[in-house]
C-alpha cells in the first residue's frame, strides 16, 4: 500500500487528515501528516519528513502532497524525491478531492495513484452554478 505524507503548512496537513478520516469513517493507515511551522528549520523539516517515510513506506512508495510550489514545505518535499530516487513521489497544489483519491486508489502502483490524485485534481474543481 502506498503510504501518504502530508508536507504543509500549519495546520493545512493535520485539517485535511481529520476531514478525510471523517469522510472515510477513520482511514488512517499509512497516513500522515507534517505542518510547518512559520520560520521552521527546512533541515529539521527534512529530518521528520525523512523518519515519516521511513514509516510509512512497506516498499510500495510514498506519496508526499503539499500545499503550494515554492513555499518551505514544497522545497523539503524536492530534496527528498531526489534522494528517494524513485521511492518518494510528489504533488504540490494539493486539494481535498485529491487526497480522497490517494486514499482510494493506494493499493495500486505508486505511478497510477499520482495519476489518480492529479485527475482528482482536475475534475476536483468545478464551477458550480448556481442559477
């Protein structure tokens, strides 16, 4: 099962674990989540970031989501893609539908839930009319 760690800023992960425990009536396994705190070390960042992956990967990979590209959380979550080499993938622009999807589709490849969460992503948001 592909594990998934939320990297972003407080309290963006934790809220978006409680919500889809909710939606999901307590699906938790392999699910967590780092918030960054306002001018939080990236080195000590990197360092939970890397003992969370270490958790939650049972050789299926880990998927990393994140708020925005650019900001603290993003640039922790490149350097561990690149030092996982494959192990670790990576979505920025994280929303709830996207999440529910990771959720869903992890008992598959890692490569088919990163297409799953960024399809989630697209039909995700909607206008909604309304009249």
């Amino acid at each position: 099962m592909v594990g998934i760690l939320l990297i972003m800023h407080e309290p963006l992960g934790h809220a978006f674990i409680t919500t889809a425990t909710h939606m999901f009536n307590g699906a938790r396994e392999r699910l967590e989540a780092i918030d960054v705190k306002a001018d939080q070390d990236l080195n000590d960042i990197n360092t939970l970031a890397i003992q969370a992956i270490s958790r939650l990967d049972d050789g299926s990979g880990v998927l990393v989501l994140t708020d925005v590209v650019g900001g603290t959380p993003s640039n922790c979550c490149l350097r561990l893609a690149l030092a996982a080499q494959g192990k670790v993938e990576v979505v920025a622009g994280v929303s709830l539908p996207m999440l529910l999807r990771a959720i869903t589709y992890r008992e598959n490849d890692i490569e088919t839930v990163v297409d799953k969460v960024l399809t989630g992503g697209q039909i995700g948001a909607v206008r909604v009319d309304c009249g």
